[in-house]
C-alpha cells in the first residue's frame, strides 16, 4: 500500500475555475483543493511544466487569485501546486478549506507546520 505523502488537507470542492495559460483562458472545474494547491478535471491543452494564473470566484467580491505550476496533466486531472497567492486571496483559500474539512483545527496546524 502505497502511503500518503501529501502534506496539506485537501477539501472536495466543485468550483468554476479560470486558468489563463499563456494568451488562452480556459475554464475548469476543481475536484480538490487545498492551501498548497488544486486538482481540476482533465483538460489536454495545459501541459506539466508550465506556469498559469489562476482565478477562483467565491462570490460577488471574494476571489482567489494565484500563480501555480503544472505538476501533473494526465487523463486523471490537473494538479496545480500554487508558487503564489496575495494574502487577502490565501485568507478566503484558508476560510474555504476550513469549512469543507473534516478538522479545520487541523489547518490551522497545517499552517504553523509549514511557517517554520
């Protein structure tokens, strides 16, 4: 059995996400996030390797913008690992993987876990 080695919770969440690669925008929707990244459904036109913005609308003025790299495109999905995210941004991306987890204490662990 293979152990798990993800170091962040990660929260099923269906949201629209748009993901702007290169001059393309392309919409996708999230199957998992969490405050290190996302997993979105598969799509064949984003590569490994590449750098993409990424827009995440929770409503009428809550957004999540981030810059991630393509660590997996496969017929599985879109694994997002994000370089950066502006702190009002990584707030609502705390607020929302805290409310679909199972343990929110446990983020907040995760999050001084990873500040050392």
């Amino acid at each position: 059995m293979e152990k798990n080695r993800r170091r962040r919770t990660r929260v099923p969440v269906h949201i629209v996400a748009t993901v702007q690669v290169g001059e393309e925008e392309i919409t996708l929707e999230t199957e998992n996030i969490s405050l290190g990244g996302m997993l979105c459904a598969p799509c064949p036109r984003i590569g490994v390797g590449e750098i993409v913005e990424i827009r995440l609308v929770l409503g009428s003025e809550v957004v999540i913008e981030a810059k991630a790299s393509v660590v997996r495109s496969d017929e599985k999905g879109i694994a997002l690992a994000f370089l950066n995210i502006d702190e009002d941004g990584f707030y609502h991306l705390k607020q929302l993987v805290q409310y679909n987890a199972d343990d929110a204490d446990r983020i907040e662990r995760e999050i001084l876990r990873h500040q050392d």
